[in-house]
C-alpha cells in the first residue's frame, strides 16, 4: 500500500519531465561529391550534381534520458552536369529523396546536439539519360551532423544543421556499360529553420 501511494505521489512530476514529440522544418543547401568517373580516350570525364537547394522535415521523440530518436525526410532539387577534362555539359535536373531513422544527444547543454543517422536515398532523374538512362537507383545512406538550436518563445525555437552523409553510387545504365564497382559519393548540408515541441 505504501509503494503504491508512493508512486501515485511521484508519477505527476515524472510525467511533466518528460519531453514531448519534437517537429521540425529546415531550409538549406546541399554540395555533393562526383556520382561517376571515367577515363575515355585519355579524357575525365565527371558526373557531378551542382549544389542544390534542400527541403527536410521531421518528428523526434524521447527515447532515453538526454537522448531522442526520430524519422527526417529531406528532399532536393538541382542539375547536374558532365565536365573534367572536357566542356561542361549541362545534363538536366536531378532530385534526390531520402528517409533516416536518427538518434541524437546533447553536445553542450540544451542548444547543441549530435546526430548520427541511417536511412535510404532515392534519385529522381527528370530524364532517362546519361549514367540514369535506365532510371535512378535506391541506395542506403548513413550521416552524422550537429544541431544548434535556439528558443525564441515558449514554444518555438529557431534550429540550424550541418550534416554529413555517405552512400555508395551506381545505376543499371553504369554496370551495363562494364563499371562494376559503385562510386563512393559524400554529401554535406547546411540548413536552417523552426522546431516546436518538446527540447
């Protein structure tokens, strides 16, 4: 019986410890590094997206004391090009859409956080052309990044990110044309927006 009044006594204060859902929205750009790379005769040439602009979403939820677990989605859209050790040939647009699952936890205090991430990440040609001639492959993705955040009422805060991620390239058109191993591709994005919920 005492164990009981116990913990009916302490379970309001524990729940109001607890941290709600956590949404956000960011705005930034991203820079990544060559999709492909070939030697034809005696020339580089290079398939690189420009930097391009970023939309990313997502929802956090507490998961263990000082640390939340929580889904992102961020969604891109630029051109790319061939180029190297010939003229640069604008190729047309490329969106890429990628899905991670992410944990993340305190740097310093309250306003910085890391977060280390796996997910998928699917490119979205807007043509059947160059190395996407047999359309846009699906590939994993793994990332880390910082977050900073900020408050700036009771219950909005201003948020900045700086990611890094890492996935392996390669399209059918590529290994139809002989190239059997996949192009390491590093990515690497800043953005910023709004949060609201739980801190």
């Amino acid at each position: 019986m005492r164990i009981l009044l116990l913990v009916c006594l302490c379970l309001p204060g524990t729940l109001a410890a607890q941290e709600g859902p956590d949404y956000y929205a960011r705005l930034g750009a991203v820079w990544s590094s060559h999709l492909s790379q070939d030697d034809i005769a005696g020339d580089r040439i290079e398939t690189t997206p420009a930097i391009a602009p970023m939309l990313v979403v997502g929802v956090a939820f507490p998961a263990f004391p000082r640390y939340r677990a929580g889904l992102e989605a961020a969604l891109t859209s630029g051109s790319y090009s061939a180029g190297g050790d010939v003229p640069e040939t604008n190729l047309g647009t490329i969106r890429t859409l990628s899905a991670t699952l992410g944990i993340d936890g305190p740097v310093h205090g309250r306003e910085l956080r890391w977060r280390a991430s796996l997910g998928v990440l699917k490119y979205l040609p807007a043509a059947d052309q160059s190395v996407f001639l047999r359309g846009g492959p699906l590939d994993f993705l793994v990332g880390a990044g910082l977050d900073y955040r900020r408050p700036v009422s009771g219950t909005w805060d201003v948020i900045a990110a700086l990611r890094y991620d890492f996935h392996r390239f390669t399209t059918d058109e590529l290994e139809a044309r002989g190239f059997a191993q996949a192009q390491p591709v590093h990515r690497v994005s800043l953005s910023v927006g709004i949060a609201r919920g739980g801190r």
